[in-house]
C-alpha cells in the first residue's frame, strides 16, 4: 500500500534511473545458522554474515535504452542508492539504502515495440552499506552551500559511511564535499569532520568513504565549489551508521 505522495528514487553509479524503475527488491539479512542444503548447490552461511543485494528493473525507451552509459557499460562499479519518503519529492532526511557495489552489470533484453526492459542484481562486494538518512538530494546548489541538520536521535560509537552521487558538474569545476557532525542542532559545539569528497566535475559517478569511531547526534553536508558561480550541480548525500 501507498501513501499519496510517496516517492522511490534510485540513482545507480551517479545516474538517476528513477523514472524508468518499475521494481526494486531490497535483501538485507543476516544468517543465523548454517545451511547447505540447496539442490545440487552447496552453499555455506556463516552464523552472523550479513548478505546485502539490490534487484532493479525497469523500462527505457528503445533508443535512449542503447545509448545510456549504465546499461551500455559492461560493469557498473560505485554505489547504488535507494531513497525512500512520503514527499512529492526526496527530501532531506528521508531514509535511503546505500550498497557499494562491484561488477554489477543491466542486462537489457531484446526490444519489445518501442521499450528495452533491463534488470540487474547488485550484491555488496564487503564495504557493506545499508539503511541510512538523506543528507541531501538532488538539488541545485551555490558555491558554497551548508545542508539542513538532521538529527540522528542518538550518537553511534560504530561509525558508519558517506555516500555521494553526483548527477550533474561542469567538467572545469572541482568540489568539496564535506560530511559534518555536531553535539547540537546549532553547530556550535562537538562539531568534527566526518569525510570529505574531493572530486572533478570531469568525472561524473558515486563515491563512499568510510567512517570509523564516532558519529554524533546532529550530521550535515557542506559543500565548496571553486569556479563559475552560474554552474550546476546537482549531487545527493546520504549517512548510514553502524
């Protein structure tokens, strides 16, 4: 059932496939006991081992479908993102699934009339992900931008990860993007870098950096560009904690 409203986003490897999604399965558990008894496949769960997967599938127009850089792509290697709300669009603080993947690969199907079906299947390569919170999404920022204050509820001595697409760049800009905690709402005490993306709008795609050691209650993302102010960015944040 859906609440009016409701919204799904996914964004694959710095590309907003939302629009063309028509399903996605989230699998994230963790075995309690040992089994092997899979037809004439021996498969082995360890007692506590989380195994983490995103299916995707969806529909593009034929002719956009063979030019798009994820389906063309013999691997798609980075993250893939899933955001979650109750809002007409993503909005800061909605709860997301993050999963660093490795190798992962759409399989279009042959052309039906005018649609390319695709599907894929993308399993965590170790750097595991999870259930997280938007720090930001996809939205247009200035040249230096602070994002709204999330509360956490609760600081988590387990650390956790940052997650960064970006969708839009100009090719001549570089961008900080900085992952910030406080002990207040305000940012006036406790607060700490917790990761710092660096990157080249050359190179459009998702990143993950991993956090260790404490994450506090209050997190934020903070954003530089050096270059034209009348660029476009265009990213999305996401923080999961351990």
């Amino acid at each position: 059932m859906a609440l009016a409203g409701d919204h799904v986003q996914v964004i694959v490897n710095g590309y907003d496939l939302t629009g063309d999604s028509n399903k996605i399965m989230i699998n994230d558990s963790r075995a309690m006991l040992e089994a092997t008894a899979f037809g004439d496949v021996v498969q082995k769960f360890l007692p506590g081992q989380r195994k983490t997967s995103i299916d995707h599938n969806g529909y593009f127009n034929a002719v956009a479908g063979r030019s798009h850089p994820v389906l063309k792509s013999s691997e798609v290697s980075g993250v893939v993102t899933v955001f979650l709300g109750q809002n007409a669009t993503p909005t800061v603080g909605d709860p997301s699934y993050s999963l660093f993947v490795l190798q992962g690969k759409y399989q279009p199907t042959p052309q039906v009339g005018q649609i390319l079906p695709f599907s894929a299947s993308f399993a965590s390569t170790g750097a595991t992900g999870g259930w997280g919170v938007a720090l930001t999404t996809p939205l247009n920022i200035t040249n230096t931008t602070s994002g709204t204050v999330v509360d956490g509820g609760a600081a988590t001595a387990n650390g956790g990860a940052a997650y960064l697409h970006i969708l839009t760049a100009a090719a001549s800009d570089t961008y900080s993007i900085i992952v910030e905690g406080a002990t207040n709402a305000g940012f006036s005490t406790g607060v700490t870098t917790l990761a710092t993306f660096t990157l080249n709008g050359a190179a459009l795609g998702s990143q993950r950096i991993a956090i260790t050691g404490s994450i506090p209650r209050y997190t934020r993302y903070r954003a530089t560009r050096i270059g034209a102010a009348g660029n476009t960015l265009q990213l999305a944040v996401t923080l999961v904690r351990f």
